[in-house]
C-alpha cells in the first residue's frame, strides 16, 4: 500500500506546485456575428447578430521567438495547453490536435500599429479543406501597448477600438472558395481560477492507473499468503 501511495504523491507533488496551471493565462470572452462572407454555404446556419462566446489560454512564461524589438512572437502547441475556442450560438470552432496557438505583440509596428493577435488552426468547416480562427485587439493611436511583452491579462478593450475575431475556411465546396465569419468582441474577462493541461491530465491518470495497479497487486498477495 504505502508503495503505490508513494508514487501517487510523487505524480501529484508537481502537478499541485506548478502544472495545474499557476503558470497560464485563461482569458474568456464574448462577442456578436457582424459579418459573414460566405459564397459556399459554409456558415450559412449562422446570423449577423449571433451570439459569440469563447476563451484561450496559453502558458504565461513562453518565450518570445521575434527578435524584432517591436514584435514579440509567441508559440504554444495545443499538447502544451495553447488553444483558442470560438463558440457562435451552440457551434464551437476549437484547435485540432497538433495545431499551434501563435500570439503576436506589437507595439507601434508598421501597419498593425500597437496589436494583440491569436490565431491557431482549427478542425476544419464542413466542406472545407482546412480552417483557422484569430483574434485581433488593435489600436491605430499606438497608446495602448509600451512593449512587446505577453499578455498576463486579458486587455483593455476601452485601449482597443479595434477588437474583433474571424472563423475562416479554407478552399471550400467545389469552387475551393474562402468562407470567413466575422464578430466583434464585446468583453473579455481573466479568469483567475487555473485549469488543468492536457498534459496535467494525462499525469492524473497515470497516477490513477499506477493506484489501480498497486491495489490489484496488494489482494493478490494477500489471497496468496
């Protein structure tokens, strides 16, 4: 008993310290259906005025991979617990297995000006070849961002004039058009409370099984004595 018990403390050690999710930004967020362009059908169960619901998260120490001084660039697997969910009425558009949630920071950059981005790949709208979904924040007054450093919160929409989120697919029906819906984001909320990661999970089980495992092995020695 006191073996399996063992193991079980010394898979759950770290996952209480550090991998349930102190170290990662969950941020929630609503929205509304303001356009769709659509010349294949793919959102055609869809509205302007639909409700949009969602959230993302991603892990709040990743490293920034844009040397630009003015661009930060951030990577996180979905294994790793990086997505973006899109929720339109009851219909969610969510990351596939294997696809990366990338996360742009730019502060007064050509163009973009002073813009938070995510984007990530999603499983793909009915008859469509493949599917994406972002999220853009932008100020064109280049007031709302000094650096290009990760998002820890979720931002200040009253900073962001421009806050908005698209679900596109790709080469779609047998013209292989693009079909994107488009929403604009009306609140966003950090969640304090942290979520486990896919791979916090996979952890618990193992250390279920491990407990399972050292049970059945126990009665066995039992009987047999």
């Amino acid at each position: 008993m006191k073996l399996h018990i063992a193991v079980f403390a010394a898979v759950l050690v770290p996952l209480s310290s550090s991998a349930l999710g102190a170290d990662r930004v969950l941020v929630t967020f609503t929205g509304t259906v303001s356009s769709i362009t659509d010349p294949v059908d793919v959102f055609s169960d869809f509205s302007v005025g639909d409700p949009v619901t969602g959230r993302y998260t991603y892990g709040s120490t990743l490293p920034d991979t844009q040397p630009h001084p003015g661009y930060g660039t951030y990577r996180q697997s979905f294994w790793d617990g990086g997505g973006l969910w899109i929720t339109v009425r009851s219909t969610e558009f969510a990351p596939y297995v294997g696809s990366v949630l990338e996360i742009g920071v730019a502060n007064n950059y050509p163009i973009v000006h002073d813009m938070f981005s995510l984007q990530t790949q999603i499983l793909e709208p009915p008859d469509c070849v493949a599917g994406g979904s972002l999220l853009i924040f932008k100020d064109l007054s280049d007031r709302a961002i000094t650096g290009d450093a990760l998002f820890l919160l979720a931002p200040d929409l009253s900073a962001f004039p421009l806050s908005f989120g698209q679900v596109v697919g790709y080469w779609c029906g047998s013209s292989g058009q693009d079909a994107t819906l488009e929403f604009n984001v009306t609140s966003v909320t950090t969640v304090e409370t942290p979520i486990p990661t896919l791979s916090t999970w996979a952890l618990a089980i193992t250390a279920l099984s491990l407990m399972a495992c050292g049970t059945i092995v126990l009665r066995r020695r039992r009987v047999a004595s």
